[in-house]
C-alpha cells in the first residue's frame, strides 16, 4: 500500500478546478479570490462600521445602553472619589427635622426665624432648593422676608411652569436677567418656557431667585445635565447654581457673558471663570458621592444656632456655615423631590445643584470625548486589528477583539475615575463585534467551502491495499456493504488555517506531502487500510479488509497511533532548521461495529465504513483538543487492549450529538517499548484519585489529583481535576451527579 503516490500525484498533477497551492495543513488555503474577498472585507467593512457608528451616534438608539456604562462607572468610582468642596454646606429637611417641627410644609415663620439665627454665622450664599409660589399668610410671609432681607446673597428656587405660571415675576426686586447682548448662539436652544412659577412678591423683594430646572433623560429618568441657564419668554435667567455662583463672586449678571455651545464666562476676584456648556447653556453632572458633601439637619443647625445666641460654645462636630455658600433642600426620603441619580435610585434633587457647584469650584467637569475623535480612532483601530488577525487561527480572531473589548473597557473605567473622561463605550464596542463576527464568520466559510475541495481531490485516491483485497474477494464490493467490527482511527493537524495563511503555497504542498507519506506509513506499517483524506485529516481502519481478532486489530490501531508521535517529532525536527511550520495533531480511536463497503452510486463508488462507531472515532480526535492531549481512546478499544499498553483516565464523556457517555482514555505507552516518560505507580495514583472522583470523595480525590500534580507539573488532566475536587467540594453537586463532562463541539 502506498497511498503516498496518490499524494505525491497530487502535487504533481491537480485535477481540473484545483487551484495549485489550495491546501494547508489545518484545513485548505485561501486561494487567491478568496484571500481577495478576505481583504476586501478588510477595507471596506470598518467604513461600514464607522457609519454605524455614525449612525447610531446621531439617532440616539444606544443612549439608554450607555447612560448605563456611564453609571457603572460613577458607582465603579463613587468610593474612591474625594470630598466635596469644602466651601459647600448642605442643610437637609430630613426625618429628624420633619420629626421636630411636624409635617412639611413648615410655616414661613420657621424659615424667618431660621434666616434670622443665621446672622450669627452668617453664609455668603443662603440658597433656598424651594418654592414658595403661593402666599402663606401675611404674617409668615412678613416673617420669611425679613429673615430673608438680613442676608445680601438670600436666594429662592423659581421653576417653568407653563399652564398655571405667569410670564414675568410680579416683583422681580434685586434679581436680572442676562442682557440678550451678553449672550452668543441661538437662545431659542436653552431650555425655556413662556411662563414660570416665581416666589410671591414680599419674598422676590427680599431675596433673587434661581431656577431649578434640570429635565430627566427620558430612558431612565435620570436627570444627567444641569441646565445654568433658564429663557422665560424672551428673557434668558441664570439657574439656582449659577445665581448662587453670581452671588457668592459678587458678580452682577450684566456682566457675565455666555456663548452658547462653549462656555459662559464669569469674572470673579480671582479671574474669569469659564463653565463649558452645551448650545442649550446646560453640562453634564459629574456625579461625586454623596458622602463626600458637607451636611447638617434643618433643626441641627437651628438648634446650635439658638444654642449659640444664648452664649453656649459651637458644637465641634458640626460644619460651620459662615462664609459657605449653603444651600437649603429637601432631604427626608418620604418628601417628593427625590428622583433617581446614577448613584441612588431615589437620591435628593437637591445634590444636582450641590454637584454642579462642586464641579465649578474644583472644575471638575465630566469630559465627553467628542465623535470627530472617537471615529477616526475606531477606524484605525478596526483595520489595524484586521489586518494583524488576517493570518490568525479563527480561536484567536475571537480571542483578541474580546482582549481588546476588555482592555477598552477597562481604559474608559480608567480614565473615567482618574480624568473624568467620558469614552464612548456602546457604540464603539457593539460596531466592534460586529465587524470581528463578520470576519471570522467569513474566515469559517472560506475554510468550509477550501475543507470541501481537499475532500472532493482526495476521494478520488484509494490505497491500493484496498483495491488488491477487493480484487481477490470481489463479493465484498456490494452497494451496502457488510457489517464488521472495526476499529477505527482519525488524526487531524491542529491550527490548520493558520498555517495555510502563513506558508507558500507549493512549499507547504510538499510539506504535507512529506506529512502525509510519513503518517499513512505507520498505518501501513500495522496493516491498517487508508480510506480517505478528510482536508487535513486522516481516517484509517483496522478490521475492514483484513480479518483478524478484534483485539490485534486494537493493539495494531494504537501502536499505528504512537509511531505517529516520533513521526511527527522527526519530521517538525527536521522542518525547523529548514525554517517551516511545525505541525501537531490528534488522533482520535473507537472500536465497534460497521458498515463496510463500496457505497454510493453506478457512477461512482467509494470504499469505506459508516455507522456510530465512526462519529464517535471522529468526535473522539475532537476531545484531544479539550484535554491538551494528541492521542486518546474509547473504552471499548482500552477493553481490547489488555495490559499491554499504559493507560490513564481522561473523563467520562458525553461527546456532542451523543446521548450515552463513554469513558475516555489517553494512551501514554507500550509496555512492551517503554520510554521512561511515565512512572507506572503514578499513573496508578492518578486513577485511584479518578476512582475516587466518581464516588463523590471530592476531598480525598482533591489530595490525590494534588499529588498528581506536584509530581507532574503542567499535567493538564491533573491540575483539571485538582480544581475541579476543590468546587465540588465546596459546592457539594446533587445527589444524581455521576461525574459525566459534557463536550459543547465536536
């Protein structure tokens, strides 16, 4: 038998439509109008991908999605963020306030009085979160109002009101809006309405007011942008943070000037301020936590205050408002402004306007990375990533975007919690794996359809072993064949594609040329028959054409299958100092019974055996792969063996498309040949550790398996069941476990 002519024929004269260098050893190369199409989906695929991405960017489809990251990484952050500005100061109408002076709403008076005890440590900024469109009473309105005028920067909240407001406050008093001249872009983008619900007179007259408006996302009603600037009707006012900004630098609104889609620039003692904003006058919060911000209770502070006024030391532990900007807000949980945040699904509205004025007073504002970056940067990194993967083996073509999926992740937490840079997370990674799914999804069907041409040339080509018994028993060339007990083996060369990709075409012909002849050798050598090429695989029986007793067949399959070891050693040697590709295989081996004949139509017959006992042959070389072996058997061809070869346990294993499991096991050596790489007493180890794995002694196998491997470093089985004892045994399984390993691919 010399099934190397065959392949040696092959080299030497291609059949019609075999393109010449088409075949690698893991699987057929790309010819020439693939590789084509391959590197056209290179090109063109990533500006398809940034026109998604364009796309999506400017419909909004994956704001939702991606608010989501970006609240990921405030609470990713949140623990590690830094405290407040130190010149903010919180006072909180929370439970124990409410508790002490009964429900909400308070009379005005409680306000007046709490102004008036202020004045022995008077803030800068007396910033009220609140409303009071409506008249009280005379008397506690009159009371409000003077504890309101004994603080030059006292400041109430104002809101858009469209149906029940009014156009203009009654009694604007002290507070102005910006002069349209001050003001650079379209006004008709800030956020506005032409009516709004304004503090009563009395109070207007005693202190500016400040609009708290901040729209929540519609997605998840969060609200993200703090709006510094609020147009009713015509005329354009600062927010409750910017007023109280105004106030606190002493700075008229004359004098502030706003170019919408930049920034708005404040001059304070200290230079011009310069807060960017949105063409709607808005930024986005960058949300610190919480406990960071200085606070105190309503009552606490009235409290220490009255204290104080009668002559009693300020309480150590509590902040001390003087010259802080502080700001009034609602705190306690059962009150109704509350709403979501990214880091409390029911968090004071009052912390916006606390974390914009943190922002401005430390400027850190949160920095979105605009698009004009960020598509460029994806399109160069899409065709550098294409380009590096475009000779990979498809594992890695998965395995490196996903490296890079989390990489990114990880710079845009980094960046996130180090710089306050806003990476666009969603779009970029989604347009990501769509276009790395396309290219390996392409990669696979070119090799598919390159696997299905190596199989239609070498089907042609029948060992001539087989042909010389079929003609000396010519009743055995039957449509349907006989059914025999045969054992069976299969090899294949792994990363295949890889190799086809990186390897000159003709060279790496001869290579498997040389390949082939060496490996079909040791079929030969142990009277095995050759029946087919499968791409890169090799599919021999024993027990087909030459009847012998089931177990030499079994003994001459495995000996075949170790001569490939050395083989292969031999010739990977001999191919590195000549400067090729090194190849390595597994080889898969079942025994059981078959069809045997000469199948298919009049026009064309092929000799070869079909039935289970074949697929699990196959499925079995698929299982090397998941155990880091090259060679394994089932246990009905390990039953035929006897003790003449050195065996261990790989698993019990229900292989894909197969519902009974089988025990797997790995041949190690011929104990008539030993090689001195296996101690028999520790392959003894091994099993009883395996043993008492299938008896559910996680522990006592866990130890052994430890043994195992401390005595072999790198036992891939060894180190697999060692963990695998450790979770069991932790995590006891339930009660019909039977230690069955499911295999996912063939």
């Amino acid at each position: 038998m010399a099934p190397s002519n065959a392949v040696a024929a092959l080299a030497r004269t291609p059949p019609a439509g075999y393109e010449k260098g088409a075949m690698t050893p893991d699987g057929p190369a790309i010819s020439r109008p693939k590789r084509n199409r391959q590197r056209l989906y290179t090109l063109l695929a990533p500006l398809a991908g940034a026109i998604l991405l364009a796309l999506l960017e400017a419909g909004g489809a994956l704001a939702r999605v991606e608010n989501l990251t970006r609240d990921w990484r405030f609470q990713f952050r949140a623990p590690r963020d830094p405290a407040a500005d130190g010149r903010l100061l919180l006072v909180g109408v929370d439970e124990d306030s409410l508790a002490r002076l009964g429900r909400w709403p308070w009379s005005r008076v409680e306000h007046g009085n709490f102004a008036l005890l202020l004045t022995l440590r008077p803030p800068s900024v007396l910033a009220f979160d609140l409303l009071f469109p409506e008249p009280q009473d005379p008397k506690s309105d009159a009371a409000f109002a003077r504890g309101l005028a004994q603080h030059p920067s006292a400041l109430l909240g104002a809101c858009r009101e469209p149906n029940e407001g009014v156009a203009r406050p009654p009694d604007p008093g002290p507070t102005r809006p910006i002069p349209p001249r001050n003001i650079e872009g379209d006004l008709s983008r800030i956020h506005g309405a032409e009516r709004a619900l304004f503090p009563i007179p009395e109070l207007c007259r005693a202190a500016r007011f400040g609009f708290v408006d901040s729209e929540p996302t519609s997605s998840d009603g969060i609200r993200r942008r703090a709006p510094l600037l609020i147009r009713i009707g015509k005329d354009v006012y600062p927010s409750l943070s910017l007023q109280a900004l105004l106030l606190y630098w002493k700075v008229a609104p004359e004098r502030v000037e706003v170019i919408l889609g930049r920034e708005i620039r404040v001059p304070t003692p200290h230079g011009v301020e310069r807060i960017p904003v949105d063409a709607s006058g808005s930024f986005l919060i960058n949300y610190r936590a919480p406990a960071g911000f200085r606070q105190i209770g309503y009552f606490d502070l009235a409290l220490a205050l009255g204290k104080l006024n009668e002559g009693n030391p300020w309480p150590w532990r509590y902040p001390n408002p003087e010259g802080n900007l502080l700001i009034v807000g609602q705190t306690a949980t059962g009150l109704t402004d509350m709403g979501p945040s990214p880091l409390d699904p029911k968090s004071p509205l009052v912390h916006i306007h606390l974390n914009a004025l943190n922002n401005v007073f430390r400027h850190d504002y949160l920095k979105a990375i605009p698009w004009s970056w960020t598509l460029p940067a994806w399109l160069l990194f899409a065709w550098f990533t294409l380009f590096s993967l475009e000779r990979s083996r498809i594992a890695t073509c998965v395995l490196i975007p996903a490296l890079a999926i989390l990489v990114y992740a990880a710079l845009a937490f980094g960046v996130f919690e180090r710089w306050s840079l806003d990476l666009p997370v969603t779009a970029p990674t989604l347009a990501f794996v769509l276009l790395h799914a396309g290219a390996v999804l392409l990669r696979w069907r070119e090799e598919q359809r390159s696997k299905q041409e190596i199989r239609a040339v070498f089907s042609s080509y029948i060992a001539p072993k087989v042909m010389e018994q079929l003609l000396r028993h010519p009743e055995n060339v039957k449509l349907g064949g006989v059914r025999k007990p045969v054992t069976v083996l299969f090899s294949d060369i792994r990363g295949f594609t890889t190799i086809t990709e990186q390897a000159n075409e003709e060279a790496l012909v001869a290579q498997l040329n040389e390949y082939f002849t060496r490996m079909v050798d040791c079929v030969t050598r142990h009277e095995g028959t050759l029946h087919k090429y499968i791409g890169d695989a090799i599919m021999a029986v024993w027990g087909d054409v030459v009847d012998l007793p089931e177990e030499e067949n079994a003994r001459r399959a495995v000996r075949a299958a170790l001569d490939m070891r050395p083989e292969l050693a031999r010739l990977n040697a001999a191919w590195k100092t000549q400067g090729r590709l090194e190849l390595r295989i597994g080889i898969g081996l079942n025994h059981g019974p078959v069809v045997v004949g000469n199948l298919g139509a009049p026009q064309r017959k092929e000799f070869t055996v079909i039935g289970d006992a074949v697929n699990l042959g196959s499925r079995l070389e698929g299982v090397t792969k998941e155990f880091h072996t090259d060679l394994a058997i089932s246990e009905t061809v390990a039953a035929l063996l006897g003790d003449r070869f050195l065996l261990r346990t790989l698993g019990l294993i229900q292989v894909k498309g197969k519902a009974k499991p089988v025990r797997v096991f790995e041949v190690l050596d011929d104990r008539a040949s030993p090689s001195e790489r296996w101690d028999p007493a520790w392959v003894a180890a091994y099993e009883a550790a395996f043993a008492s794995y299938l008896k559910r002694e996680f522990a006592k196998a866990g130890e052994a398996f430890t043994r195992c491997a401390k005595e072999r470093p790198g036992d891939y089985c060894a180190d697999l069941y060692t963990e695998e004892c450790r979770i069991l045994a932790a995590t006891p399984p339930p009660p019909d476990w039977d230690g069955i390993l499911v295999m996912k691919s063939k």
